[in-house]
C-alpha cells in the first residue's frame, strides 16, 4: 500500500496554484531593488521537529512591501493535526488541544496560504526547517513544492556579526546567541510574544529589514547585492 501511495503521488497533476506560483518564478529577475519585491516572513508552530513524523499546528505570515512591514496584510490559522498533540510541543507553543479541536485540517488552509505567498519571496528565522514542513506539505497535497526563494534571517544575522567583528569572529564561540529572540533585544528591536507563528513572523520582519539596512554599511540595493552578501538565499524545489 506504501508503494501505491508513492507512486500515485510521483504521477499526481500539480495543482493549478501550484503552477501559478512557478510561474512567478520562471524569469526571475534578481538586479531589481528590494523595495520593488514583496516578501511574506512567515512562522509555523509544530508537533516537533522532525518533518517525517510531526505535523504543522499553526502558521503565521506578514508581508513586506517597499521594505515596510504591513501589518494588516497577515495570514494566520490553527490547524487540526492528523494526530494527537504532545503535551511537550503544547509546553513550548502554548496551543492547547482545546484551541486547536475545531481548526480546519492543513489541506483545507494551504492553497490559500500558497496563494498568499505568490510572487513574493520567502524569509523566515532557520527557514529550512519551516520550509521542509511546508513543502512535504504541498508535495502530498497539492502536487508539487513551492518556487519562492527564500532568505534565512539567521544566516543574514551570521553575516552581520560576522562583519562587525571582522575576523574576531569565532563561529564556534556557543555563547554567541542566534536565537529570535535574543537578536531582537540584542538590537532593540519591538519585542513580540514567543512562539506564536504570526507573532514570531512579526518579530522576523523587523530583524529582516534591520539586517537589510545594517549589513554592508547600507550598501546593498538589490537582491543580487543581498545574495552576494550573504548567500543567504537558494531555490527550494
């Protein structure tokens, strides 16, 4: 039966939201300057960490637009897992089984949530570990993962640090602190609540914009100069 469902889901057609976000994407133009890209910082909030068994809960996404963060144009919803939820991920994200017994299934959130992020590229804090959740998801259901690409506001602040300590920098000093949070207070930014997707999303999007505006002393206009300053960013097919 494991083998039929592969192979059903090697041969599914994508969905029509699925090839409308690689069309976005198919004459990417990276030499624009980044207040003429849309980006959507998102969150999610998880059973756990490890994609091949744990679900999403709860996603959360703003969008920046002209480098501003809008405030009113955010995605947020609960999402009922296929599973019970573990009182260790409830301890961490503080969604109860309560909140959760009523949310609408992720097959029946995620082609909106797609469509909210199409022609806008992606950031998010460790990106990758959201990003494997949110593509499992859309390979299962919706026939095909998602083009945008995404920039790592960790790796960006990697890159900062790195800058102002010059080659002071020890990256395998482990009291240095990549952590959301810590960055924000590090670098005065509005605090927000912790662990609540649309609420860390929030907190993402000014760190964004601060390392935008910090990293090479303001020299980066475009997303190409973005890239070249940090690599920070890559196609997730």
């Amino acid at each position: 039966m494991l083998l039929i469902d592969k192979v059903a889901r090697l041969w599914r057609k994508e969905h029509p939201v699925i090839q409308e976000n690689h069309a976005y994407f198919s004459n990417f133009d990276q030499n624009k300057t980044l207040k003429e890209y849309d980006f959507i910082v998102f969150d999610t909030e998880l059973t756990g960490l490890n994609s091949r068994k744990d679900e999403i809960v709860s996603i959360g996404a703003v969008r920046i637009k002209g480098l501003r963060i809008m405030l009113s144009q955010n995605f947020y919803v609960f999402v009922k897992p296929s599973g019970e939820l573990p009182k260790d991920s409830t301890l961490i994200h503080r969604i109860t089984p309560e909140q959760i017994k009523n949310a609408p299934s992720l097959e029946a959130v995620l082609e909106d949530f797609v469509r909210f992020c199409n022609g806008s590229l992606i950031v998010g804090h460790y990106i990758d570990l959201d990003m494997a959740f949110i593509n499992k998801a859309t390979r299962k259901l919706l026939g095909g993962t998602i083009a945008n690409p995404c920039i790592d506001t960790l790796r960006l602040a990697q890159v900062f640090r790195e800058e102002q300590w010059g080659n002071y920098y020890d990256q395998f000093n482990y009291n240095i602190s990549f952590n959301l949070s810590d960055l924000a207070k590090e670098y005065n930014l509005p605090q927000m609540d912790q662990h609540d997707a649309l609420q860390d999303a929030i907190q993402t999007a000014y760190l964004f914009l601060f390392l935008v505006r910090k990293l090479n002393r303001g020299g980066i206009k475009t997303l190409k100069d973005l890239y070249m300053a940090g690599r920070s960013w890559r196609w997730l097919f």
